[in-house]
C-alpha cells in the first residue's frame, strides 16, 4: 500500500535562518507531489506541484524553493525565513491519471514556527 | 478560473443535531467534487467524492450531493458526534488536464457533547 512520509512534525527556526522540510512517498511511482501551507485561521494554499523528476511548478512567488531530486521525494526549502513564513506545511501525493482515483493523499504536516 | 466557496466557521452543535455545510462552485468544465476532513493536528483525508451529476458520495454517515443545477456539494450528516469536529474543505478538480485541485477555505465544525 501507498504511504507518505513527512518530517518533522514540529520545527521552531529563528527569523533569517534556512529551512528543509521533506517528504517522502511509498508504494507508488511517477505520483503528481505538492508542497501546501495552512496559515492559522486561513485555508490552503498551493506552494508548489510536481508532475515529475526535476519538473517544479511555483503557484506562489516567495522565498521557498522546492525540489524533486528523485521520483518519490520531494523537498522545500528556504535559505532566509521570515516572520511570515509561519503556519502549517503539508505535503500531498496524487496518481497522477485522471479518472476515479482522482483524490489527494496529505501527510501528516510539520508546525513550522518562525520566531 | 476555477473556485470553491464554503460557509463561514466555525459551525458549533449539540451531538445528535443536523449538521450542513454549504459549499459552491464554479467551474469552467465538468470537475469532480470532494469533501476533505483535517483533525486537528493531522493531514487532510478525504472524506467523500463525487465524479458527475446527481451523484451523491456518502462516508461515515456523511453524504453530499453533486447538484450541476445549483453548483453544489453541500455536506450534511443526520447526527452529528464529538469525534465529528474537525475542519471540513470543499474541493473541485478539472477533470480536463492536470490534477490541481481548488480547495475552500475550510469549515471548522466544533460539536459539543
């Protein structure tokens, strides 16, 4: 069975300093991957996708990065955070084929605190 | 473009009282239609779907019906239960390219005993 991986579940990070978030998928190849934030008291918000290896899409220009060195992992970086950066990241997996299975597979999430 | 609107949160309730929450769409194409449901602390999972017209997924006592007259996926439950509160997101997928989702803003449901 399918499974993703996402860590850590909390990351407390000074202002200025960089940042690796990863994630890690099991039991499928080729899925679509996308990087999202959950700001409190706001709803989801696209950072990033990938249909593929090295392919990276930015939905929001910012000061994150993303990267997909390999078919299942997928990283988000930062090399300065700020304030803002704040909130709730989660990664997501789909099949990457339109038709019945068309859904979203969320990790866990990591509590990024920008102090 | 594509958009989802859920109502406002938070919804509170009784346990055992009707829950409904509102969601609207608009879409360019003929999109499938899902419910997402996030505990606190934890990922999204879906929660139930719906691929056409008059469709009505339904999941843990939960349902929704898949309205193209009125652009509509509101979610209902009969009775709802403590371990029901959660954040409810509304989403839509184009089912012409790409699986990029749309998602609402979410719907914090708080249901007290």
């Amino acid at each position: 069975s399918q499974t993703i991986h996402q860590w850590p579940a909390t990351l407390v990070q000074p202002v200025g300093s960089p940042l690796s978030l990863e994630c890690t998928v099991e039991g499928t190849s080729n899925p679509n991957l996308y990087w999202y934030r959950q700001a409190a008291g706001r709803g989801l918000q696209l950072l990033f996708y990938s249909v593929g290896i090295g392919q990276i899409s930015s939905e929001v220009p910012q000061n994150l990065s993303a990267s997909r060195p390999q078919d299942r992992q997928f990283i988000l970086s930062s090399k300065k955070l700020l304030l803002s950066d704040s909130g709730f990241y989660l990664c997501a997996w789909s099949v990457g084929q339109q038709g019945a299975d068309e859904k979203l597979f969320f990790g866990s999430g990591t509590q990024l605190s920008v102090l | 473009g594509n958009s989802v609107t859920q109502m406002e949160g938070p919804v509170t309730l009784s346990e055992e009282a009707f829950l409904t929450i509102n969601c609207t769409y608009t879409a360019t194409g003929y999109p499938s239609l899902f419910w997402y449901v996030q505990y606190p602390g934890e990922g999204l999972q879906l929660l139930l779907k719906a691929t056409k017209a008059d469709d009505k997924g339904s999941n843990k006592g939960f349902e929704a019906t898949y309205r193209k007259e009125t652009t509509s996926f509101h979610l209902e439950k009969g009775s709802v239960q403590v371990s029901d509160s959660a954040v409810y997101f509304c989403a839509l997928s184009d089912q012409g390219g790409s699986y990029i989702p749309t998602f609402g803003r979410g719907t914090s449901l708080i249901v007290h005993p």
